[in-house]
C-alpha cells in the first residue's frame, strides 16, 4: 500500500510538471518524420540539417528517424500530433497517404509532405526541390570535361524524379558536346555504398571518366578519386570526400525553407502551399567549382546558374524529342510542371530502355 | 565495346575485392560452426568492426591500431554471445539474433560522430606490377594486406582443420562434445576461443568495408554481407574452400549484372538485380539433393548447448 502511493505520487507529480511545462512553453514544436537514419549522410542527413536550422532559429524540434512508410507511419505521426507539436515535417514520398490521412484527424496540427502531390485538407502542405535545375549544371561541366566521350550514371529507382534528372543530365551534355554517350547503371538502392562503389567501377572498366549519380552514399565519388575519373556530390559537399574527383556537387538545402515555414506556423500566416524551388530559391544549391575546371567553363556555368535562378533558362526547353524521335516539347516551348511530375520517357540520346 | 583481355582482368579484380568481407566472415563463422556454435550474429559483429576500424582510423590515426581495434571489438562482442550461450546455456539462434541487433544499434549510436567524414588511404601493395602482365597483372597486384590475407584464409583454414591437432579438436567438440569432453578436453574452452576468433574475423570483415573497400562510415554499411556470409557457410557445406567459390560467385553476379547493364545487353534489369539470388538458390537446392552428403558434413552438434562441463 505505502509503495503504491509514494508511486501515485510521483506519477502525479511527473505529470503536473508535464502539463505546467506544456502550458508555459507556448514556442512552436517542430517534429520530423524521417525515412532513414539521420547518420546516412545523404537524403535525411541533408533534411536534418535543415532541422537543426530551425532548431538555431529558437524552436523545438523532435525527429523521429528510420520510419517505415507503412501503418508504422500512420501510429508515428498520431503520436507527434498527439504530443503537442504544431507542425510535422514528412521527409518521403511513402508518407503521402499517412499524412493526410492523419491530417484530417488533427484540423489544428500543420503537416508538410516532401516530394507528395496530395494535399487533401486545408492542413497539408507539400514541398520538393527542382534538383533537375542541379543536373543541367552538372551535365555541362560533364559534357564539356569528358575525354573520352563516355559519361557513367548511377542510377536508383526508375521514378520521375530520376529519369527527369538523367534528361536534364543528358540534355545538357549533349547541348555542349554531341558526341557524348550517356551509360546508365540501375543499382536498386538509395545508398549501399558497396553496391554503389561496385556499379561506379564497372561503368569505370567501360571506360567512362565522368561519373554522375542519383544514389545517396559517397562511394561513388571515392571510386572515381581512386580510378582517376571525375565525379559530382550528391545532396551535400562531397569535396572533401574526394578531392581530385569531384567538380561540383548539388546540394539539397531545405534550411531556410523549414525556417519559413515554422515562423510561418509561429506568427499563424501559415497556409496551405504547394512548393517547388529550384536554384532560384536556394534550395538547390551549386557548391564551388572546382579549379581543375578551366577558367572559361567556369564563368560559363556561373552565367548558366544564374540564367537557371533568374528563370531565363529552362532545363527542359524544345525541341526535345524522346527515343523514338517523337516531339516531346516543341521549339521556343519549356517543359511544363505536369510533364515534368511524370516524366517516364528517356530524351533522345540516352541509351537503353526504363526498367519497368 | 571490345572485349580485351585487360578487361576481363579489371573485372575479376572486381569481383575478388567485393568477395573480401564475405570470405573472411565465412571463414571465422565456419571455425565457430565447426565446434558446434550457431552464431546468428555475424552481421552484428561485421557492423561493429566497421563502426570500430573506422573510428580508430579517425580517432588515432593508425591504420595498423584501427584494423587490430575492430578485430578486438569483434572479440569482445562475441565475448557476450559466448558467455551466454556457453556459461549461461542460452539458446544459440535468439542470442546470435540479438547481438546483431545490438550491434546495428550500438554501431549507430557510435557512429553519429563519425558521419561525413572522409576515410584515410589504405595503402596497396605491388601497385607498380599491375600492368607487367597482361590479364593477371590486375587481379594480383595492387590490393591491400587484406585482401590477400582473405584468399589465403580459406586454404589456412582447411589445413588447420584437416592437419593439426586443435583443427582435430574442435571437429570432435562440434561433431561429439560428450565424447570429446571424456577424452578429457575442455569444451566449452574450445567454444569460447572458436566464437571469439569467429567474432575477430567479422570485425576484420566489417573493418574492410568501412576502411578499404569504401572508406566511409554510414549506418548499416554492412548492408546484409553478414547475413550472405552466414548463408556462404552452408553452401560450402562447411568446407572453407567451397566458400571461396561461393563468395566469387554472389560478388562476381551483382559487377557482372552491372557490366551488362553498362554495355547495354537488353535483358531486364530486374532479371539481373535478382541473379545473384537466383543463382544462391539453384546451387543450394542442387546441393541439397545429396541430403547425405549433408548430414554427414555438418557439425552434428550444430546449434545444440552443451550443459556435461565442468
């Protein structure tokens, strides 16, 4: 009996501090849903950093990491709803269905759904980055850098997002040199970095010596320092991964984003919105060029950044034709961002089919 | 695409850097299965070699300390697996399954301070013969310590097996640990050392990866290699050379299902991603069907705690 209330009372106490600490703090809580570990140095390490921005920006923030996009996702964004967080950040496209259907159940929470396109409730936002702006950068330095006319990409999954970066790739390189020839490697994963190292050496042994990737893991850009090939980062800097190798990376920069969007929640003007931004809006981001580049194509791919960030310059401007030498966009005419969302078709010039 | 003959050099050579951590594992999973302990934790104790080398290699500096520390820190938590499955008589599956689950997890709490930061070069040995001999010239020069004391590890394993008196020893104690235990041998002394040296070998694996073969730390590196190098140990049936074969086999389908991809051959990528496993599972079942054959080279006391001690 004397065990039983000295534990009533304590409990009662925990949860009397609880309540007070909830009631004064009245600062808006951040939460984030992630799909891997934070420790991944790709895409959640990237999203992190921009947690951790808002965190500097005098809010809370909580992050959940390694959430499975399943009915585990549904149970873990109740529970942030339910504790008290005024905005939930969902950083993967596997959550579309979760979040809103949660969503629905929380009309005060506010959630933000990365890379999604449904926006069910007056409470959900989506938000996703132009990284294709990146690519057309990319693919300029390799088309312009490359000996021996062979670029090697890794690739993931066969989705839009992907094969829209590859077009944007390929485009660009063929637009400052005709003679290049894209080889594409589907490896099947985000980040395996043996995987992704083993995919980089056999597009290496064919005799690539610029390598682009859209896998997470810094082994490929190690690979190419070691074979003496060139290469790009991916989602962060790279550089000091491989110093030699890496021209460039892309950046995913969703920082001032997430800072925006919380003050936004914090001042009540948050509404809902559907965000994507490109190198215009800094959520993309060029790292420095590297000064193995010679000077002209340099100024060259500042002048292209800037036209990319100014709106002057499309990634996707006609003519395009796909494979088949069908017209995709028409002469004068810029993909627009239906076409774009869905794109499954190779430019022409890309070699080899879409795995299905 | 001209096929020449330094080509297909380049590409064995692939093949034998990506069997590295798989052959070195096997090789200490199958001395620890060989005296009759199941130890389920392989994948634990590869992740944990990794988070240890690589660590060690940013901490102090050494590469020498870093691939000793993550063979110790393999020892140390196979340390834990033998204590409770030999002193404590646990049940050998669900303690091997929980230390790679503490191990994946203890490796990423570790870790958080090691993400992002690029690894030392590891140096290589004969670089300068590589291109002396055609063909063989990249498939025998220019790899690290490791990599040859890996195509080694097999045939010094089964030498230690077949020709000296301990490889006797632990055979008896995997085979009878009664019997063996009347002869007067200690078994469950033999036990300890066979999962410790099991554990050695794994952090050595899992140090190749984070410090040779991609020298980085992310989370769950070891993406599965343990689990694959557990698999490897019963494709052998338990014969170090056959694991060789194997582990040649499952690196070399995933590089050559990417070559061929390169090269533009139109068969559907899916069909490639999954050879690798559709190839483990044709060997195994054609293996399987001499069921004798089987249970005559399995440890016959596999998986089975041995309580007569003293």
């Amino acid at each position: 009996m004397h065990k039983f209330f000295i534990r009533s009372f304590v409990s009662s106490l925990v949860l009397l501090f609880t309540f007070t600490v909830a009631a004064i703090a009245k600062d808006v809580k951040a939460a984030f849903v992630y799909i891997g570990p934070t420790g991944d140095h790709g895409w959640t390490y990237q999203h992190d950093v921009g947690r951790k921005a808002v965190e500097a920006a005098g809010f809370k923030t909580t992050y959940v990491e390694g959430v499975p996009e399943s009915a585990d996702a549904e149970r873990v964004l109740r529970q942030l709803a339910n504790s008290g967080h005024d905005v939930i950040f969902t950083t993967s496209f596997g959550y579309m269905n979760p979040t809103n259907k949660v969503a629905k159940e929380f009309p005060n929470v506010k959630f933000e759904h990365a890379t999604g396109y449904k926006r069910e409730h007056p409470n959900v936002s989506t938000y996703a980055a132009r990284f294709y702006e990146g690519r057309t950068i990319l693919g300029t330095i390799a088309g312009t850098m490359t000996k021996s006319n062979v670029i090697g990409y890794v690739a993931s999954f066969p989705i839009p997002e992907v094969i829209r970066g590859i077009n944007s790739f390929t485009l660009a390189a063929q637009k400052v040199n005709p003679n290049i020839k894209t080889k594409i490697v589907w490896a099947f994963t985000w980040y395996d970095p043996g995987k992704e190292a083993e995919a980089a050496k056999a597009l290496i042994d064919q005799g690539a010596d610029v390598i682009a990737q859209h896998t997470d893991s810094t082994a490929i850009v190690q690979m190419a320092e070691k074979a003496g090939v060139y290469a790009f980062g991916q989602a962060s800097d790279m550089d000091k991964f491989a110093p030699k190798a890496v021209l460039t990376s892309v950046e995913n920069n969703w920082g001032p984003y997430y800072v925006d969007r919380v003050k936004a929640v914090a001042n009540g003007t948050w509404s809902q919105k559907d965000t994507w931004h490109g190198i215009g809006d800094g959520m993309v981001v060029i790292s420095d060029l590297d000064s193995q580049m010679p000077a002209d194509l340099r100024s060259k791919v500042k002048k292209l950044q800037a036209d990319l960030a100014s709106g002057k310059v499309h990634s996707f401007t006609g003519p395009i034709y796909d494979q088949k030498g069908n017209l995709m966009v028409a002469e004068g005419k810029t993909a627009d961002d239906g076409m774009l969302a869905g794109m499954m078709t190779y430019v022409k010039g890309v070699e080899g089919d879409i795995p299905k | 695409m001209i096929i020449d003959i330094n080509f297909i050099g380049l590409i064995i050579a692939s093949i034998m850097a990506s069997a590295v951590p798989l052959i070195l594992a096997s090789c200490g999973e199958l001395i620890t299965e060989r005296s009759g302990v199941l130890n389920l934790g392989v994948e634990g104790m590869m992740i944990i070699g990794a988070i240890s080398g690589f660590a060690l290699m940013t901490v102090t500096g050494s590469l020498i300390i870093a691939i000793f520390g993550a063979m110790l820190a393999g020892v140390l938590i196979s340390t834990i697996f033998a204590f409770l499955t030999q002193t404590l008589i646990t049940n050998h599956v669900a303690t091997g399954l929980a230390l790679t689950i503490f191990g994946i997890g203890i490796s990423a709490m570790i870790g958080k301070n090691f993400v992002g930061i690029p690894g030392k070069e590891f140096p290589v040995l004969f670089d300068g013969f590589k291109d002396t001999i055609p063909l063989l010239g990249p498939i025998l020069f220019g790899h690290s310590i490791v990599f040859y004391f890996a195509f080694a590890l097999p045939f010094i394993t089964s030498y230690f097996l077949k020709k000296t008196k301990i490889g006797l020893i632990v055979r008896a104690v995997g085979d009878s640990p009664e019997s063996a235990s009347n002869q007067g041998i200690n078994v469950r002394l033999v036990r300890y050392a066979c999962i410790l040296y099991g554990g050695a070998m794994s952090g050595l694996a899992g140090a190749y990866l984070s410090m040779i073969y991609t020298p980085q730390w992310i989370e769950n590196m070891t993406g599965g290699r343990g689990w694959i190098a557990l698999a490897l140990v019963v494709f052998s049936t338990w014969n170090p050379i056959k694991i060789l074969i194997g582990a040649m086999i499952f690196g070399g389908l995933t590089i050559i299902q990417f070559h061929m991809q390169a090269i533009g051959v139109r068969i559907p990528v899916q069909f490639l991603t999954a050879l690798p496993y559709i190839v483990t599972i044709i060997v195994l079942v054609v293996i399987s069907r001499d069921s004798r054959k089987i249970r005559l080279s399995t440890p016959s006391s596999l998986g089975k705690s041995f309580y007569k001690d003293n």
